[in-house]
C-alpha cells in the first residue's frame, strides 16, 4: 500500500542533508507528522510500521532500544508498531 501525505518538507530544496538536526519533539504514533522527519530516536524497541516521505509503508523489525535512524518519514502507523518513546529530529 502506497499513499501521500501533506507532510511539509522543509528539507526538499536543501542539499545539505548531512548537517546535524536543530530541534526535535516526541512522535505521535498513528497521526501525521507535521514536518518530515530528518531522523528519529526509539526510546523503547519494537516494531515499526512508518510511512516514509515517499508514501511508501514498510515496517522494521525489533528495532533495539536506543537506536537512532536516520529517516526521513511522514507517519509512524499504529497498527504494527509495538515500539514505543519515539523521538522525530528535525
């Protein structure tokens, strides 16, 4: 399954994705993110089922506590995400 969202891209235009990001705010599993994402933190492990900024949905497996990946995603979904305390990094 294969969607868009609305999310904002304040990095779409930015050729320098490689900087660190500047400020950050917990993640709402199962809604939108308002901007799209340059990283995010796990506090908690688990499954997670996102939505990345193409529209495309995949999930990643046991996903260790402490983990910080660098992806630039539009959603986390509920459904199939059992980690939890998720930081998003803009």
């Amino acid at each position: 399954m294969s969607y868009l969202t609305p999310t904002f891209d304040p990095y779409a235009l930015d050729d320098d994705k490689t900087a660190p990001p500047e400020w950050g705010a917990a993640i709402i599993i199962g809604e939108p993110l308002a901007i799209a994402s340059r990283a995010i933190y796990v506090g908690k492990g688990g499954d997670i089922t996102l939505v990345m900024l193409r529209g495309n949905v995949l999930t990643l497996y046991d996903v260790p506590q402490g983990s910080f990946l660098p992806l630039r995603i539009a959603e986390v979904m509920a459904e199939g995400t059992t980690a939890d305390r998720l930081t998003g990094f803009w």
